[in-house]
C-alpha cells in the first residue's frame, strides 16, 4: 500500500535532523581542521622557522640557531672522545710510579679541564659563534680572503699529511782505515695521499654517523680558523710596539720575617745586587743578582706590577705579598716610551688582539637571543 504522505510536523522534524547531522559535519570538520593547522602550525615552526630563529646578530647578521645546534652538537661530541681517551689512558698509568706520577698529575688536570668546558659547552659555542661572524665581517672589511687550497691544506695539515715532505739530507760518505758500525736512525713513514683520502673520508662518515657534522661543515670551521689567523696577524701588525717599561731587580724570600730582615739590611746599606745573589730563592735570576730586565705593566703578577711602577730609578720597595712568596724590589731605570721586544712585544701583540675581540664582543653590534631551551640534547 502508499505511504502516506508526511504532515507538516514530521516535515518540520526531518528538517531539524538534517540541519542538526549538518551543524555535526560542519563542526567536526572545523575542528578537524583546526586540529589539521594546529599540527601543521607546529611542524611549521618547529622546523622551518625555529631553525632560522637566531641565537644571536651581528651588525644585523643572524646566526641561525640550527647552525649553533649542529656546531653544539659536534663539540659535545669530539670532547666526549677525548674525555674518554684521556680517561683510557689515565687508567694504564701508576699514580705511585715516580716516573708515571707527572704524567698522571697533568692528564687529570687535562681531564678536569675538558670536564668543566663541557659543562660549559652552550655558553662556548655560542661565543665561538659569534666571534666566527665578528672575524668574517672585520676580513670582508680589509679585503682578507681563503681560498679553497688554503682550506684544503689545513684540512691535510690536520691529519698528519704533507703534500710537499722536506728532502731527506743526503747520507754522508765515511772513510775509515778500521771498521765502523752506523746504527740507521729510524725513518719516519711518511702518509701517502691515498691514505690521507682514506683516513679523512672514514672520519667525515664517523662525525656524520654520530655528531650530524658533514665534511662541508668541517671545512666551514677550518676556513673561519684561517680568516681568525689572518686577521690576528693583521691587528697584531697595529699594535703598539712602545710602552712604559722599568728595569728592576728583586729578592724573593718565603716568608715576610726574612724579608723584613732582608729590607733592613739594604735600608743600612748593604748592596741589593750581593743580597740578592746571597738570598733570593728565585732560581730563575739570583745568580743575575736579581736582575729581571726591562718588563712593561701586564707582564708580572698585579701586586708585583703595581709595586714596581710605583718606584722611580734607585727607590726601595716596602715587602710586597705574591703568590710566589715575599718580594723586595728596587727600579734600575725607568723609560716612558720604550721599544717593546721579545716576548715582551709578544705579550703586547696578544693582549692587543684579546682586547680587540673583547670591545667587539660587548660593542653594540652583538645582540644577544640565546635562550638554555636553545641548547640541543645530546646522547
């Protein structure tokens, strides 16, 4: 039989339902493609725009967080290498064998050293980082370039391999009316260049395995150590080679009883030149009657420095307190301006360019976004 036709109110009813199951569809596929942007959004960001995020700026140069995170990573990894290797040693050394005793002394300093640049590591390499971009920029400015070969021969240079090994000295030709025994002194094997291949190309697959750190990566590293090296030579060329210098000598005691003792016989007038040769445990300079040269403002411990520029040519100085023991010293000469020279001018070459990066560093064209959430976890 016919349907019967539907009144108006199941009509009504019908249209509610579809309209309600459509409200559903619709809500759902919102949400759904909420959902769908939410995820996308945090793939987005996490990597896309997260990696480009910088961890810092340099004259408005960004250094890409994702660039911070590899070069992080890598450190972390060449240092725990060589945490573990010096731990490897210092376990087949005797620490109450007199002739392993140094040795050990010094691989646990080493050992503590590496320890503490570890747990040090998110503030280091943010530095390094920063320094690369400052050293970039400044060659750029005088015209410093690399070039491809240059890197390449650092590369080789770090692994042990020399393109052009020195010629071997010809033999010398003995002529004896008796016998003569030569011992051959032992020949250093010499890396071939299809060893050099092997061995860098089975480091660069070890440092990718583990580290994420590709040969193009380390190349980049080696390339900014060449522009550093080129730009340190430069700013020590314009560092000043003149500077305040005295010529002193000085005695060095244990305690302050014997210096007080000392400084009371040169204060009756016994000659310091004699009681330094007689008295000073400086090993170093008492058979020099104490004489240390001339030396500029840095070279000497602060207390020592700020005693002696306090003298003029021929004064005494009061006992002065170092972690050496206690000083007496007298100034000689005393020159304003004075030709720096040896490792006098060195020292000077070194704390000019310290000096350099440091003001570059804390200048206003560092700008500083590093955060700890930055610092990638490592195995």
């Amino acid at each position: 039989a016919p349907k019967s036709p539907m009144n108006r109110k199941q009509l009504s009813r019908r249209e509610q339902e579809q309209r309600a199951t459509q409200r559903l569809i619709i809500g759902a596929a919102i949400v759904i493609g909420l959902i769908v942007v939410v995820l996308g959004w945090g793939l987005y960001d996490q990597y896309v725009l997260r990696p480009r995020k910088p961890v810092a700026t340099v004259a408005g140069v960004p250094i890409r967080l994702d660039y911070y995170q590899k070069l992080y990573t890598y450190r972390n990894w060449d240092y725990e290498n060589y945490l573990a290797r010096l731990e490897s040693q210092i376990q087949q050394l005797d620490p109450t064998d007199q002739n392993q005793s140094f040795l050990y002394q010094y691989m646990q300093q080493q050992k503590t050293q590496l320890q503490s640049q570890i747990a040090n590591l998110d503030e280091q390499v943010l530095n390094e980082v920063i320094e690369d971009q400052i050293t970039r920029q400044e060659a750029a400015k005088r015209g410093i370039t690399g070039s491809a070969d240059e890197v390449q021969l650092e590369l080789e240079e770090q692994f042990g391999y020399d393109r052009n090994p020195p010629t071997p000295e010809p033999t010398a030709t003995v002529t004896a009316t008796e016998p003569v025994t030569v011992t051959p002194m032992p020949t250093a094997t010499l890396m071939t260049l299809d060893e050099f291949n092997k061995l860098s190309t089975d480091w660069f697959q070890t440092a990718q395995t583990n580290a994420a750190f590709s040969e193009k990566d380390f190349r980049g590293l080696l390339e900014g150590s060449l522009y550093r090296e080129k730009l340190t030579e430069a700013l020590k060329a314009e560092a000043p080679t003149i500077a305040e210098q005295v010529h002193a000598r000085h005695i060095l005691v244990a305690t302050k009883e014997e210096a007080e003792a000392a400084l009371a016989r040169l204060k009756n007038g016994e000659d310091f030149a004699a009681l330094a040769k007689e008295l000073s445990t400086d090993t170093s300079n008492a058979e020099e009657c104490g004489d240390l040269g001339w030396f500029s403002r840095g070279q000497m411990v602060t207390a020592f420095d700020d005693a002696a520029f306090a003298l003029q040519p021929g004064q005494l100085s009061d006992v002065v307190e170092t972690q050496y023991g206690f000083h007496i010293i007298r100034v000689e000469e005393r020159e304003a301006n004075r030709a720096l020279e040896g490792s006098a001018l060195e020292q000077a070459q070194s704390q000019y360019v310290d000096d350099w990066y440091n003001q570059q560093v804390a200048s206003e064209i560092v700008v500083r976004s590093f955060d700890k959430t930055m610092v990638p976890e490592v195995n």
